[in-house]
C-alpha cells in the first residue's frame, strides 16, 4: 500500500469514527432527554452522522476532490444506506437464518461483521462515486 493509499484510508476511518460517535451521541440524547422514538431518534442520527461523515471526507480525506452542489451529498447518503442495509442483512441472516439469536451473535453479526462489510463498501462507494476527479475516481489501488 502506497504512503497515499495509507492517508486515504486513515483519513476515511478517522471521519467515520467521528461520524459514528455523532451518530450514537445524538441517537442516545434523542432516546433519552428528547424521548423521541426509535426510528425518529435513529433517522435524525443517522442524517446527522452522515452530514459530519460527508463534510470531514470533502474537507480533509477527498479536500482533493471537488465535488459540486447536492447530487454529491445525495450519492453519500445512498452510499451510507446500502453500508446499513448490508449492517442489517448481516443480523438477518445470523439471528433468522442462522438461528444464532443471543445478544453476543447479534452484536458479532451486527455490529462487529456487518460493519466491516458495511465499511468496505462505503469507502469503495465514497471514493467511486462521490469523491472522483474528472478523469474518474480518486486514485488508482491497482498498481
């Protein structure tokens, strides 16, 4: 792996690991002082991480790049979609395919698989579609 491989990569992570603490911060405060629910509480973090997980990657990871109006935006949310939705068919598969239904195996599937899946494919989503140089994507990871 090149030296800009390495700052790719780290950069990604660092903002996702911002992103993500976003994400669980507003969940919790939305849940509990708020007294909102689930799914509202758990929509608004999710917008609100991937808000701070955009802004990081155009600003630090991608600042390279330069991604113009909203289309930008609407491709990383989508991108950001399909990384929850592979979360979620993870735990689908191991608690009703598997039969695997203890909080330990749901949060294994879930939380621990799912989201290295789900994180494989938001940073080859990111880098692909949403923050490319005219010519294509970001740079070249196969030679």
């Amino acid at each position: 792996m090149t030296r800009a491989q390495r700052a790719e990569v780290l950069g990604f992570a660092t903002v996702g690991l911002l992103a993500y603490a976003t994400d669980l911060a507003l969940f919790t405060c939305l849940r509990g002082p708020a007294a909102l629910g689930p799914l509202t509480a758990k929509a608004l973090s999710f917008v609100a991480g991937c808000t701070v997980a955009y802004t990081g990657n155009a600003l630090g990871t991608y600042r390279h790049t330069q991604p113009r109006g909203m289309r930008p935006y609407a491709v990383f949310v989508a991108v950001n979609i399909a990384g929850a939705l592979v979360q979620l068919l993870c735990l689908a598969v191991s608690h009703y395919g598997l039969g695997l239904t203890s909080q330990r195996a749901d949060t294994v599937s879930g939380a621990g698989i799912g989201m290295a899946l789900a994180t494989v494919l938001r940073f080859w989503g990111t880098r692909t579609w949403v923050f490319r140089n005219e010519g294509g994507r970001v740079g070249s990871w196969t030679g």
